[in-house]
C-alpha cells in the first residue's frame, strides 16, 4: 500500500513512517494540512494517516477539503483530543477512523490496514498462502505439502501475522505489541522460543525453510 503521513511532529511520523515501511508499505510525509492536501491531490494513496492539530491547515479542515473534491481515499484521523464530542468532529468532517494518541503501532498499523480492505472488500481474506503453506482462518488449520500441522494458539497466532506479512521483515517489536499484546519489552526470550516451536513444526519435517531471521531487524516469513 501507499500511504501518506500528514502529521507536524516529525519524530511521531518518523516513528510511523519507519514501522510502515519495516511492514512492507510505501509511506510519504507532509509537514502539515497544506502541504498534505496538495500531496493527496498531486497522487493516488490507499490510506492517509492525518494527525488533526497542525499549523496552517488543521486536519479536520484538510480532510474537508478532500471530501469536497469528492476524493473518497480513507482517512485515519490521529488525535490528543479523545472525548466523545472529538471523535464524533471528526468523522463528520470526513475521517473514517478515529485514533486517541497516545497509541501503538500495531493498533495503527491494523487500523490502516482494515481501512484498505473497507476500500476493497475483495481484499478480505479467509486463506493465507505462503509457497506450499496454507491458513485457513475460519477452519483454523494449517497444512504444508498436504500434511497437517497441529499449532498451539499463540502459535496460530504468531504464524498468521507472519503471513499476513509475508516476505516483509517482521520486527520483535511488532510481534510483542501484535501477537503477546505487550506495549513494552518484557527482557525475556518469549519470541525465540515460539519462534524455535514454529520452525519445528513448519520447517523442519520439510526440505525447504519458508521463516528466516534477518540478523539485528526480526523475522521474514518468504517462499
């Protein structure tokens, strides 16, 4: 995906165009309304990601600005203000989501992505396929070369985002936020050993191996 950052804290869209980019997708940035509104006119996006206090031209107001050009691209709206009342501001004003700061990358990251299946709803997928690797969703199976693999839940789990990104690098920190929940680093090895156990079970009985580690960045699930 294609997604545009319009947000005047450049250290809070580093960190999201970094985490954006670590999951696979192509993240541009614009300093305030302004300059995003022309960004957003100048090319296609699948998303954007609009913090809603900036100088010049607020969000709400850029997002206005979009809706009136009849410009139908989703919008996550990123904001301090998190009454009842905020929320409701913005999205009447054209936002499609609604995200209180401060917040995790993996719930941005998972906003972001619902949102482009909104768009697409052809994108919704019950089946994930990895080289001869295979996730049912609703049957919670997982069968590689036609044999069955019995995962333990957060195995499944672990196993199902590592698909969902495949061929992306998958940081530690996304996995702990995404798959344990954590919003903080527990000092343990928790990751490894699940990590061990997944191979165990999706590599080891086979002749090739689909999970890699990417030494100092995380893991990539790739056929």
């Amino acid at each position: 995906m294609r997604i545009l950052i319009v947000e005047d804290d450049r250290e809070a869209a580093s960190y999201i165009r970094k985490g954006l980019r670590e999951s696979g997708h192509v993240a541009d940035h614009a300093g305030d309304g302004e300059e995003g509104l022309e960004m957003a006119r100048a090319a296609e996006y699948d998303v954007l990601v609009v913090d809603r206090m900036m100088p010049r031209m607020d969000g709400l107001s850029m997002v206005e600005a979009l809706r009136a050009d009849d410009d139908r691209t989703p919008v996550l709206i990123l904001s301090a203000l998190g009454e009842v009342d905020d929320r409701v501001e913005g999205l009447k004003a054209g936002g499609d989501d609604y995200l209180v700061k401060p917040y995790a990358f993996a719930e941005l990251l998972a906003r972001v992505e619902a949102l482009a299946r909104r768009r697409d709803p052809d994108t919704v997928r019950t089946k994930l396929v990895v080289g001869d690797l295979e996730m049912d969703l609703l049957a919670r199976t997982v069968i590689r070369e036609g044999e069955d693999i019995l995962l333990q839940p957060r195995e499944f789990r672990l196993l199902e985002f590592l698909m969902k990104h495949s061929g992306q690098v998958v940081t530690r920190t996304m996995l702990l936020e995404k798959v344990w929940d954590y919003h903080f680093d527990p000092q343990t090895n928790v990751i490894d050993v699940h990590i061990s156990r997944l191979r165990s079970k999706i590599d080891k009985p086979f002749p090739r191996s689909l999970l890699h580690t990417v030494r100092g960045a995380g893991y990539r699930l790739q056929a």
